[in-house]
C-alpha cells in the first residue's frame, strides 16, 4: 500500500514541453481505502510547488506530504513525504522518499544525471537510520521517473491535439528496479466528489509491479481540464480492495480552476 499512495498522489525529455507551475502552489487531497461497499478515510496529502535552487542551479521544488487518518491512523500511522526537484528544462534531477510509520524510517534518494548519448545514470541509495540498504547506479534510455513525478510528466502533456488511445511509456526507479509503466489517454469525463464535479482527462495507467492486483490498468487519474492540469481523482487497485485520491482545496494555481463546475443554486 505504501508504494501506491505515492505513486497514485518522474521526468525526462520534455524539453518541448512545459510545467503548468506557479510559486507557492499547494493542492490538498483526502485519501480512502474502498474496499467493496465500504469506502473510510485513510489520509490526507498535499502537493506544493516553489521556485528553489539545486546545485547552484534555478530548480522546481515538488513536494508531498502524506499522513494517514481515521481507522488507518490508529492501526498503521504513516508520515511520508516526497521531494523533487527539476530544472527549469524539465529534467527531474534529485528525488527524495522518507518513510516514518513510528518506529520504521526509511530513505529512498535518487540523483539523476543526463550523459549525451541520451543515456540517463540514476544514484538509488537506500538507508535507515542505522544502515545503508541499498547503494546501486541504474542506467535507463527514454522516459525515467521517481513514484511522485510520473506526475509532472502527465501534467506536462498537450492534450489538445491528443487522439483516444494514446499512450505514453515511462519507467520508475524503485530502489534496485526499472518498473515498466504508461499512460494511456481515455477522452473527457466528468468526476463527481460529494457536492463538487470537475470537467477531467482520463488516463489509465498500466504498472507492471508486484504491489498492484494487475498489471493493466492498475491505476487511473483524472486531471483536471483547465490550464493547471492538477490531478482531481487518482484511484489504485489494490491486491485486496482500492486507493482513491479526491481534489478538497487548492491555492496559487497558475490560472483559475475553471475545470470545476459552479452550479447555479435555485
């Protein structure tokens, strides 16, 4: 479950491409666990965005935090939190996971470095507190991501022009692993949230990994159909049951939310 939510709530050639970011923006999200009928809080995350610097150098700084809440809170807290930073490019170039459930902690770090073959060299180093777990170099072509900015990748992608059925292939580094993954385009939908609706992209998205119950169509996302492209809805099969992600509030978009529908009251 943990490798979901955050993957659910990375980023290399797209150099023709921009991110929909403003300094300052924060986007909050209300975490469930479904599990047939049954559908209980599980967490809350926010996503945050501002103008930083790395290695000397204009960077974006992403960052999640997720906590977990309700009857997950008393029978597994969770404290994660996700930092990424890219270049004003784009390329993702430094990513950090820290996990904190009480008395386990862990660090996942990844450093990215671009050669000019095309070929991308990725530093995983794995530690707790007390060790180092894992200390590998990964080497990857194309599309490489960290769990949180497969995100920024399909924010990035112009949909105007986009046909049904269009995918998108990347990969995510996980520790010592390469997993396959990609997006794939499925039109407009509506997404219903207690009182609110949004006007959405659909995107399903096919995760060849052992946490997820299958490979296609482990996951889908709706991102929001406006110029800031945020996620509205992410939900993740589980191997027992569901993850869902829902849009609660969002500050500082770069342009005004005009994906969600106002109804007129009588």
């Amino acid at each position: 479950m943990r490798f979901s939510f955050l993957c659910v709530a990375s980023l290399t050639s797209l150099r023709a491409q921009t991110l929909p970011l403003s300094h300052g923006e924060r986007v909050d999200y209300d975490l469930y666990f479904k599990w047939g009928l049954i559908m209980s809080k599980a967490g809350l995350a926010t996503l945050s965005v501002k103008e930083s610097e790395y290695q000397g150098a204009p960077s974006w700084h992403y960052n999640l935090l997720f906590r977990s809440a309700g009857v997950i809170e008393k029978v597994f807290r969770m404290r994660d939190t996700m930092d990424c930073h890219y270049s004003k490019e784009p390329r993702l170039l430094f990513s950090s996971k820290r996990t904190n459930e009480g008395d386990y902690y862990l660090v996942d770090n990844l450093q990215f470095e671009y050669q000019g073959s095309g070929r991308i060299d990725i530093h995983s180093h794995r530690h707790t507190l007390k060790e180092t777990k894992i200390d590998t170099m990964l080497m990857a072509k194309g599309r490489v991501f960290d769990m949180l900015g497969a995100t920024m990748y399909l924010r990035s992608l112009d949909w105007r022009t986009m046909s049904y059925g269009a995918e998108f292939p990347f990969m995510i580094a996980i520790g010592r692993e390469l997993v396959n993954a990609r997006f794939r385009y499925t039109g407009q939908q509506i997404v219903e949230h207690k009182e609110a609706k949004f006007r959405t992209r659909h995107f399903y998205i096919d995760i060849y990994d052992e946490a997820f119950s299958q490979a296609k169509e482990a996951a889908e996302v709706w991102i929001g159909d406006d110029e800031n492209h945020i996620p509205v809805k992410i939900r993740a099969k589980l191997k027992i049951g569901a993850a869902e992600v829902y849009y609660k509030d969002s500050y500082n978009l770069r342009a005004p939310l005009t994906c969600r529908i106002v109804v007129q009251k009588k």
